[in-house]
C-alpha cells in the first residue's frame, strides 16, 4: 500500500524555499506582506480616481464660468447674438451660447495640445512678472472673444500667464472696447499689468 504525499510547491516569493500546499501562492510570511502591498495600492487607486474626478470638476466648473463682465462684453456679445439672428431682448441666450462655444473650444484635442506647447515654450513661467506657480493659465494675447479664427491657436497670440497677472488683464479686458483688444500686443499688455 502506497501512501499518497500531499502535493506540493515552493511559494512564489523569489529566493523562497518553504514548501506550500497547491492551493496557495505564497507562505505565511510573504502572504502578508503582498496583501499589505495589495491593500496599499487599492487605497492609492482609490485616491487617484477621487483626485482624477475633482479636477474634473474643477475643469468644467472652470469653463462653465461666465468670465466677462456684462457691461465690458457687450459689443462681442451682441455681435454673437446678431450672427445667430437673435434679438437684443435675447443677450442671455446668446451669452449662453458664447460660453458653450468656449468650453467646447477649451475641451477640444487641438487646444489641449497647443496649451501644453506654448506652457513648455514659456518655461512654466509668467510672461509678465516671471514667477512660476502651481497655477498656471495659457492665455490669448487679443483674447478669444475678438480674435480672429486663425488666431485662435496661433502660438503667437498665446502666452503663460500667472494667476495674478491673469486675473489683472481679465480686468482691463473688461475696460477696453473690442477694436482696442485686436490692436493690443504682448508688449501693450505688459505695461498695462505691470505696476
């Protein structure tokens, strides 16, 4: 009578010799320590689709605001309204419509690709006061409203722009009238920023 030994095979920790039964990969020792690293790394995929998922948010948070004040972008507002054949009495709509046309513009293949080329371009750096933070904007110099189609990813009506700086000639966007814009350079821009 033969006795029938237990089938066995060594673990599959590389360099380990201890012998394990067939239904298991790992002995004791190194099970727990792959577990360890198995829970580890689902925490750490669950913490990158959470982060992945808030800058999703941001993202379209960002570019469904509605960046231009309603008295200072009237005449490109109106201008929209008119090329749709709308009303003056309609001016929300056509707002609505300007900001769609933008976000869809800003979420587009070309942009995204034309944005990272200019950022490395520019170093990571402002333009204009030369810092570099965490947040960074890739801007139009005549902006986008009055800019015309082929100067939209022109890599020469783009520059990097700190948040500050950003948000500085935002404001005199606003101020100025739409003929004014299209005159402006990078140049006119920066005396107009800078203190």
């Amino acid at each position: 009578m033969m006795i029938a030994m237990p089938k066995v095979h060594r673990c599959g920790q590389h360099g380990c010799r201890q012998m394990i039964p067939l239904g298991y990969r790992y002995c004791d020792q190194h099970y727990k320590q792959h577990y360890q690293n198995y829970l580890h790394s689902k925490e750490t995929h669950q913490a990158t689709r959470a982060y992945q998922y808030h800058r999703a948010r941001q993202a379209k948070h960002y570019d469904d605001t509605i960046r231009f004040a309603d008295d200072g972008a009237d005449e490109s507002t109106q201008d929209l309204a008119k090329s749709f054949g709308l009303k003056d009495s309609t001016k929300k709509a056509a707002q609505n419509i300007g900001s769609k046309m933008r976000a869809k513009f800003y979420r587009s293949k070309q942009w995204q690709s034309v944005r990272s080329a200019v950022y490395a371009r520019d170093v990571g750096c402002c333009q204009v006061c030369g810092r570099a933070q965490a947040r960074m904007y890739v801007d139009h110099v005549v902006p986008l409203s009055v800019c015309e189609p082929d100067q939209q990813l022109d890599l020469t009506n783009l520059w990097t722009l700190c948040g500050r700086c950003h948000n500085l000639k935002t404001k005199h966007e606003q101020k100025l009238s739409t003929d004014k814009m299209r005159r402006m350079n990078k140049q006119d821009w920066k005396e107009f920023i800078k203190f």
